[in-house]
C-alpha cells in the first residue's frame, strides 16, 4: 500500500480509480472500490489506512535512539 491513503481501498488495497483525487476530489466524500466494490466514506478510509501503515511500522520494531 502506497501513501495515497484516501484513494487506496482500507479492506483490499487497491488503488481505485473511483476514488477520490487530488484537490479536485476534496468533494467527494464516499466512493466504491472498482476492486472490492466496498463502500468507503474518505475520511475513515484515510484513517483505517494510516492505522495499518502504523501497525506494518510497529511490527517491524521501533529502533533504539
């Protein structure tokens, strides 16, 4: 999964088409993944991607400073 944590689908990953694009997408609120066909409000998609990335993260150990 890349950083495009509003475009990529939170329940398969897929970089969707129909999802929402830059800051002309800033309107569009919800959308389904052309993969999965799940329906994503954008702001919880971004945050249920943003809490994987963090769990991939702590799995791979925090360093020592």
């Amino acid at each position: 999964m890349g950083t495009y944590t509003t475009q990529a689908c939170s329940c398969c990953g897929y970089l969707s088409n129909s999802g929402p694009k830059g800051r002309a997408g800033l309107g569009i609120r919800e959308w389904s993944c052309s993969e999965c066909g799940a329906h994503h409000n954008r702001d919880v998609n971004a945050a249920m991607n943003i809490l994987a990335l963090g769990h991939q993260r702590l799995a791979g150990g925090i360093p020592f400073l």
